[in-house]
C-alpha cells in the first residue's frame, strides 16, 4: 500500500492516469455535463452583472427600475456631428433572461425625430438589436457603437415613423431643422424625467378644467 502511495506522490502524471484508470466515476460523462450545465445556466445573470458594471465605469448615468439588474435607465447624449447634438434622451433597458445570447429590449422615453424611431413608443429599428445580435456585444457597444450610428446614419428605407423617413428623402435640411426643433423641445435635461407626451397631456387636462370651473364661475356670478 506504501509503495503504491509513494509512487503516485513522485509521479502526479502517474496519479491522474491512475485514478482515471480506478476511480472513473470521478470523471463520468454525467458529472461532466452536470457541471457544464450549471456553467451555462449560471453566466448569463454574471454576464449581465458584468456588463452593467461596466456601463456604469463608462460614464454613464444608470437608474434602476426595480431590485434587480434587468431593468433600467440610461441616459444618453446625441452624437456630435449630427443634428441630434445637444439632445440628451432616457433609454430604457430591459435585459431578458437569455441576455446576451439573446438582445436587449431599447427604447427611447423622451421624443425623438428620427426615421427609425417610433415617435409614441419610443420603440427602435436597428438591425444589431433585432436580428443580428450576438453574444460578443455588450451595453456599452449599444451606447457608444449601435445607438450613435442609428443617429448618425437613419435608413429612411424601413421607418418606422413614415413622416420623418419622408422628410429626410425629400427634403434633408428641413429634416435637420425638425430633429433640432424636437431636441430643444423634448431632449432636454430636464425632460429626461418623466416621457413628456404624458406631461403635456396632463397639463392639457388641467387647463381644460381651468378653463371650465372659470367658465362656471363667471356664469353662477351673472346669473342671480
């Protein structure tokens, strides 16, 4: 027994053949499977703890929706050289659970006048994000590759706001106009806190209601 002992301690290679060779449920295919599925079924929430790490070491300002890091804000700044500079836009990030074998959810909050931005939902056309995502992407290639290039470069071919795409075929610097227009309206600083369809709408409400308590109150006075 010693000896056997002693010529595994002298000889490691010699060990592993041995237990290998004695003890082969050590190494049984079903093991070995077991581990790699409990790999796989961990690195996408590591992955995506990473990648929001790493978002954040960026610059970027990030705002949790809920406890967990799935959901999010992120602000993001119009490209220079285009006429989306200037304007500071609040993303939302939804990672789903296959993240990043499978791509994020992007979506504007504040408006934007772009050809492949649905002006009401917010919702993105971009071929990377929808169809030719891959695992080697990361946030940060969305916010400083993906996301400025869709600004830099729209593809009025596949709009998905009609009016825009038109515009900028027809007529591109009275698209530029309107883009700018939009970004002094909507992509300010301070409108990067709530969507501003819903703050306008509200304020709306409101100055209709005004308008008509006044109306009733000028009425009760003149009738007496």
């Amino acid at each position: 027994m010693n000896s056997w002992i002693h010529s595994l301690m002298s000889e490691p290679l010699l060990g592993v053949a041995f237990l290998c060779e004695e003890i082969p449920f050590l190494f049984s295919s079903h093991l070995v499977s077991s581990f790699l599925k409990k790999k796989k079924m961990s690195s996408p929430s590591k992955r995506r703890e990473m990648d929001l790490m790493k978002l954040m070491m960026s610059d970027y300002k990030v705002e949790m929706i809920n406890d967990g890091m799935q959901e999010f804000y992120v602000e993001f700044n119009g490209p220079k050289d285009s006429p989306y500079h200037g304007g500071v836009w609040k993303i939302r990030v939804e990672l789903p659970d296959a993240y990043p074998y499978k791509s994020p959810s992007i979506g504007f909050i504040n408006k934007i006048y772009h050809p492949n931005v649905d002006e009401m939902s917010g919702s993105v056309c971009l071929d990377v994000i929808n169809q030719t995502w891959s695992p080697m992407f990361d946030l940060v290639n969305v916010f400083e590759v993906f996301l400025p290039q869709l600004l830099l470069y729209p593809n009025p071919s596949d709009p998905l706001n009609g009016e825009a795409a038109a515009l900028m075929m027809r007529d591109r610097t009275s698209y530029e106009q309107r883009v700018k227009e939009y970004c002094e309206k909507y992509a300010k600083l301070e409108d990067i806190g709530a969507a501003p369809e819903e703050k306008s709408s509200d304020e709306e409400l409101s100055d209709d209601e005004y308008a008509a308590s006044d109306d009733e109150e000028i009425a009760g006075k003149a009738d007496p």
